[in-house]
C-alpha cells in the first residue's frame, strides 16, 4: 500500500507538464462545466419575465441532466468507432448551436427543449474528455483524474460568476457567452489535437450497460445516483432559498456560487490527493459523505439566516471537490474495465440522480416547508455513504488492493444475487 501511495505522489508532482492536446481538451472541459452552474444565478429572472413557476424554471436543469445521463451510456460506442477528436468537436458544436437558440428564445418552455439538445452535446463531450485527458496525460491516472477534477472545479466556479455578471444585463447574455466561449474551445481542439485515436475494437452498444453489472462499478454508481442529488439541491435550489433573505440578484448568487465553485476547485486539486494519500479512498469517502449530509441539514436548520446559509454553500463546496475527485478516481481504478467504457455508464447514472433533485425540491419546498429539501438532500446522502460502506469489499481494488481471480470471481457472484 505504501508503495502504491508513493506513485501516486510522483504523479501528481507532473500534472503541469502536459500535451498541448490534454491542455486543449481540458481548456474545454472549464467552458463545458461552466454549463452547469451557469444559469444558476438567472433563474429568478428567467421566472420573473418569462413568467415562469420555480418548478418550471428548475427544468433547465433537469432536461439538461436527464438528457446528459441517457446520452452518457452511448458515447464510449459513438467515439470508438469516429474516433475521440471528431466526438468531441459533435459535441462542442451542438452546444454552441443549442446555447445560442436558448439565448434567442421567448418561453421557459423553449429554453427547456434547447437546454436538452445542450446536454447531448455536454454527454458526448464530458465522457469522452474525461477518458481522453487519462489516456493522453503524463503522470498517471490519478495526475490526469486531479487535472480533470481541476477543470470541472474552475468551470462550476466561473459559471455563476459569469452567469451572474452577463445576467445583470440580460438572462441572456449567459447563453451567448457559453456559445461564444464553447466555440474558441472547438478551435484548441482543432488545432492542437493533432491525432485522432479510435479503438482496435468498437465498443458495443451495450458496454455501458453490462458494465453496470460489474460488482465494484454498480456500487460506484448507485452510490453517485444518490450524491449527486444532494449536489444539485444545494446547486439548484438553494438560489430560490435565498430569495426570501434578500440575496436574489444576478451578480449576489453569481458572486456566492463562485465562492461555492472555487471552493470546490481547491478541494478537489489539493485537499483530496492529500487526504488520498494518507487513507484509502473509499475510507475518505465513508469519512466526507457524512459531513456533507451534516452541512445539509445545518443549510435546513438556517434556512431563515442569509449568512448562515451562504457559509453552507461555501462549506458544501468544500465537501463536494473532496467527494468529486475520490468518486472519479474510485471509478477509474476499481475495476478492469476500458475507461471510456466505465466513464460512460458511471457518468450516466450519476447524471440521472442529479437531473430528479431540482425540481423535486421545489416541489418539496411548496408542499411542505422551504427547509424540506435539504432535509431530503441529507437523506439522499446518507444513503450514498451506507452504499459505499456496505460495498467497501466489492471496492478494494480502488484502494490499491490486489484483487485475486477467486476474490473477483466472489464479488461477481455475490453481485448476481
């Protein structure tokens, strides 16, 4: 074990020191994650002059995860038969289409539609990056996973920040601006990804699928579904919370979800490999998913407190950066599987998990209390974090354990019954 801890400080010691593809890819992958918290900080507006219901509103979110999710199990298929450049460069140009129709719509309902087309191009891109950058990097895996979590922190951060400051002037200058930036990264793919890799073999259309049935994936996943709405609650809700405590403004909620998305971005880049290489990983997250489920139900206690619930945000993020990076990593080294392959279906069933929590927590709010859904976020976490612990056999080899055939042969058993 302590060899293995030592590798991994030895690649994260090379993470700058990295292809101009890898450079590229990961530039766009900052643009693709700023999708996601983008339209955060306007969503009060666009329910106020499209006249449209929080529900409503939080279906930008969900069309856009939903359709993220399903697209995720068919991208290791697609990109092993055109090769990972050309998947890329499909999906960066249907988000530059789809930002630009939803920044020219009239209706909620139309921006919906668009912001599904969105997610198709976000699918195709965000999982075949993700195998793209660990394949292509120097370092290692783990060097290549912190460099993708780094992007995905700085993208969340500069999203509301740039949602909240092109919101000022309009709700929709952010769509504009995605679609504008979204392009440049089409060029740095271009012209610095010089080859064009594709498998030997094509990957079957359902690779994704039965990948799931492996023992140590399906608990990754399930574990993921579950996080992943209490990250999108305290993504996608809690703006609608603070409207009540005065902080409704686009420039106010961009400001506080770019202190929630740089604080995620340290964590996942410098507080997770730290953590990483002291404990096992799955021993951190039976460690951090409690806490995060703890900071939910203070941001619930402190509902009717703006600094109280601002300090959870910024606590949450925090907690996220840690969880995002150990997940990723877990993934990617607990099992044999192609990584594009395990990215694919991973990546697709937590996308699932994240697309029912927004407007299921406005439902929540309205039927019962505005606390509710964090309460409801608390729940769903420690939900995930009995799955990791119950699982925590099946997951030895994310530890940097040695998995013997016999030991395999156990867990895929003990996992088709």
């Amino acid at each position: 074990m302590t060899g293995e801890k030592a590798v991994g400080t030895n690649e994260a010691g090379s993470i700058l020191h990295q292809p101009r593809a890898v450079w590229a890819v990961a530039f766009a992958c900052v643009i693709a994650f700023m999708g996601i918290g983008l339209v955060d900080p306007i969503l009060p507006a666009i329910a106020k002059d499209l006249e449209a219901t929080p529900t409503e509103t939080e279906m930008l979110f969900t069309s856009y995860l939903l359709i993220t999710g399903v697209a995720m199990f068919f991208t290791s298929w697609l990109s092993s038969r055109i090769g990972a450049k050309r998947t890329l460069l499909i999906g960066l140009s249907l988000v530059v289409v789809f930002a630009l129709a939803a920044g020219l719509s009239g209706n909620v309902e139309s921006i919906i539609g668009f912001r599904a087309g969105w997610g198709l191009g976000n699918a195709l891109f965000i999982s075949t990056a993700l195998a793209t950058i660990v394949g292509a990097a120097s370092g290692g895996t783990s060097s290549a996973i912190i460099l993708y979590e780094a992007a995905l922190g700085l993208g969340i951060a500069i999203g509301p920040l740039l949602g909240g400051l092109l919101g000022s002037l309009s709700w929709r200058g952010p769509f504009f601006g995605t679609a504008t930036l979204m392009a440049i990264g089409f060029i740095g793919i271009v012209v610095w990804m010089k080859t064009d890799t594709r498998s030997s073999e094509p990957t079957p259309l359902s690779a994704p699928f039965r990948a799931l049935a492996n023992p140590a994936l399906g608990v990754l996943a399930a574990a993921a579904l579950f996080y992943n709405i209490g990250f999108f609650v305290l993504l996608a809700y809690t703006p609608f919370a603070l409207i009540p405590l005065g902080l409704g403004s686009a420039v106010t909620l961009g400001l506080i979800f770019f202190g929630w998305g740089l604080s995620l971005a340290v964590t996942s880049v410098w507080v997770a490999p730290l953590l990483t290489r002291r404990l096992p990983r799955t021993l951190v997250l039976r460690l951090v998913l409690p806490l995060l489920a703890l900071d939910l139900v203070v941001a619930a206690l402190l509902i009717g407190s703006a600094p109280g619930l601002v300090l959870c945000v910024i606590v949450g993020g925090m907690l996220l950066g840690v969880l995002n990076t150990v997940l990723t990593e877990c993934v990617m080294e607990a099992t044999d599987l192609p990584r594009s392959v395990a990215s694919s279906a991973y990546s697709g069933v937590r996308f699932l998990g994240g697309a029912i929590a927004p407007p299921a927590a406005t439902l929540l709010a309205g039927a019962i209390a505005p606390s509710t859904p964090f309460f409801a976020a608390a729940a769903s976490v420690l939900i995930a974090t009995l799955i990791v612990f119950l699982g925590r056999k099946r997951l030895r080899r994310a530890d940097g354990a040695f998995v013997g055939v016999e030991e395999e042969a156990e867990a895929i058993s003990a996992g088709d019954r």
